[in-house]
C-alpha cells in the first residue's frame, strides 16, 4: 500500500494527522459536540479507555480555551495501555473494571465530582460479533458503574455502545440513572461497523442509592459483593413459603400406618398412557423381543433342545421367571377390555417384574 492511500480511503484519517489529532476518533467526540453541546459549563471531566488519547486531547483544547492555563479545569484520562503525557491531562494507567481504578480518579478530584464522563473503550474485537457485543457490553456497564463514582448529580456521560440485538437492556439500564439518553452516530464513525454513541443526559441516581463496584458479569464473585448490597441498590423479589408449615415434611419418609389413620393401598388414580415400554411388552407377547442369551449363543446351542438350556438349577429361576412375565404380559393383553383400575395395577406390576428379571 502506497503511502497516500489511506490518506485518499479515510478522509478522518487523512484529517486527523493534518489538525494534529492523535487518533481519527476526535471527530466523534467533535460531532457528539455539534449536535449535544456537552462541554458547556464542564470543568471537570474523565476520560475513561483514552489511549492514544485523541479524545482527551479534544477535551484538553475545548476546556482550557487558547492555551490560557485554567487552575479549575481538570481532566482525568484512564486505559489500561501507557499514554504519551498531553499537556493538561492527568494520566491514570488502570483498569475501569477496578475499584481502586475509580478511587485513584476520585483522589485527583480532592473529593469533588466530575461535570462529565466520556467513555471510547472498546475490547479487542473477535470478529464474532454476538461475543464482541456482550463484551463491549460489559465494559460499558464497568464504565457506568466507575461513573456512578466520580460524576455529580445533574452531570452528563457518553459512550462507546455497540448496537446488537440485545441493545435495548442497555438503554433500559442507563435509564435507571439518566432519565434523557440518546444514541448518535457521528458521520466520522464508519456505516459498516455497528458502533455508535449513548449521550446519557443528567445523572440522577435511585433514591439512596450507594455506589458499588459490585459487577456479576465481570467478576465471578456473584454470591460475595451483589448479596450484601442493601437498600435501592439491591432487588428482593418477595418469597413467600406457602400451606400449613406443621403439615407433613416433602423431604421425610413416613410409615405407612399413620397415627389415626387406617392404612389402605390405593392404586394410582390414572395409569401411564402410551407408555415407553408399551412396544416391549406387545413384541414380549409375540415373542419378538431378543434376549441377550440369543446374541451370544452358538450355532450348535441353536439346535439344543429348550430343556437343555434350562438343565441347571439357576436356569429354572429363569424359567420360572419367564413364565411369571408370560403371565403378567398375557394379562395385560386385554387391556382394552379391562377397567382402569385393573390395567394400572397390572402395569405397574409387570414394570416392576420386568425390572426385577431385567428383561430388554
Ligand atoms: C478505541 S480506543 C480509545 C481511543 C481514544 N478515545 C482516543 O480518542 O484516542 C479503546 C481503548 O479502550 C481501552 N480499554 C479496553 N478495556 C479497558 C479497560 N478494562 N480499562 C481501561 N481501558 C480499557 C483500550 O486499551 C484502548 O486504548
């Protein structure tokens, strides 16, 4: 590739270099602008995922007008990745995911909040967008919580949001803490990528609500921080124990005579209805069904009278084990002409009796 010729295929690109932006993505940031005026009034403002650092640059220009050195602005950029140092800029090399991440920005604001929070971060992409998505999702959610942290009420944030399919749950949980959102697609961002950009207008948190890093999709800690939370920042969906909790125990075995109660077998109110081992018992009738000894038997056994199978003592359990699931099978041959208490009685039986011989 030539030299000129990704300068000629992306005009941000080409643009970036000749106004001195670190990174084509100052656009977005510049667009998001236009149309949302999201820096007036801000002072204090954190960058969160800002390497290279075009973004704090933007801020850098836009907060501290020409060149004048403003005591009051403040402007914290955060990534995991080193930053060559902007003129202005806090540096912070941290991960968002990480508490001590949001008490370190705190810090270098001596206990004030910021005006506003932008967030560009973005994993490194798979290529397999549904995991692209949830991941880019989660960093979102880490990058909403750390905001909980460090803006003021009435403040503003933006970011980086990839819109999948599940998309909405997003904006459902940014409203929870913004009542205005708003997603844009600035022009510099390219039509074939599905990125674009939440612009969450004034910050107004539940009632009570206590900022946590508690995040169950990021950690693996589920049990540990998100059960202790209390107040607003934890959802009790009401348990209610139902019946008379002295009545019999599910979990106990009790005998069958029970104190004042005559014991009386019942057979089952309704009986299986084309149950899965109906087919075994019709080709047991009919004789069909194989029996393991018949896979294994020699061609000479084959020809042995069914006596002589039968010779040994414990052959003749068989047999007689045999003749008792003949019998029971005959008697479920005329299911269809017996009552309903007959044919649950007679299945039930013969489920047992076959389990007990093991037939297959
Ligand atoms: C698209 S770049 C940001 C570009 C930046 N806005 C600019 O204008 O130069 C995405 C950044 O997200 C950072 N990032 C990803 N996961 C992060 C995390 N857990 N904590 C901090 N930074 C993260 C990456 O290191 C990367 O530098």
């Amino acid at each position: 590739m030539g030299k000129s010729s990704k300068d000629k295929r992306d005009v941000y690109y080409r643009l970036a270099k000749e106004e001195g932006w670190r990174a084509r993505s100052a656009f977005k940031l510049l667009q998001i602008n236009e149309d949302f005026n999201i820096f007036d009034g801000v002072k204090k403002v954190v960058d969160l995922c800002a390497a290279p650092g075009s973004w704090s640059q933007v801020l850098a220009r836009k907060l501290r007008v020409g060149n004048a050195k403003d005591d009051d602005v403040k402007i914290v950029a955060v990534d995991l990745q080193a930053m060559a140092p902007i003129p202005g800029v806090v540096q912070i090399q941290g991960d968002i995911t990480k508490t001590s991440t949001a008490n370190e920005i705190i810090q270098h604001f001596e206990g004030e909040h910021a005006d506003l929070v932008v967030c560009d971060g973005a994993p490194d992409v798979t290529g397999l967008h549904d995991i692209d998505e949830y991941i880019q999702a989660q960093l979102l959610l880490a990058a909403l919580n750390i905001t909980t942290h460090v803006l003021k009420k009435g403040g503003n944030f933006i970011a980086k949001i990839f819109r999948g399919k599940d998309v909405s749950l997003l904006y459902s949980q940014l409203k929870i803490f913004f009542p205005l959102v708003s997603v844009f697609k600035p022009r510099s961002s390219r039509n074939s990528s599905i990125e674009a950009f939440v612009v969450c207008q004034n910050y107004s948190p539940p009632d009570g609500y206590i900022p946590n890093m508690a995040n169950p999709l990021l950690d693996h800690h589920y049990d540990l921080d998100y059960n202790n939370l209390t107040g607003p920042n934890r959802v009790i969906v009401p348990f209610l124990a139902c019946g008379d909790l002295s009545g019999f125990d599910s979990d106990r075995t009790y005998p069958l005579q029970l104190p004042g109660r005559q014991y009386e077998y019942h057979a089952p109110t309704q009986s299986p209805i084309n149950p899965p081992y109906q087919e075994a018992c019709q080709l047991r009738r009919t004789d069909k069904l194989s029996k393991p000894e018949d896979k294994l038997a020699k061609p000479e056994d084959k020809l042995a009278k069914p006596a002589d199978k039968l010779a040994k003592p414990e052959d003749k359990l068989a047999k007689l084990d045999m003749e008792n699931t003949e019998k029971a099978v005959a008697k479920t041959s005329n299911w269809n002409s017996q009552d309903d208490e007959d044919k649950s009685i007679n299945e039930e039986k013969l489920t047992q009796h076959m389990e007990n011989v093991n037939l297959q």
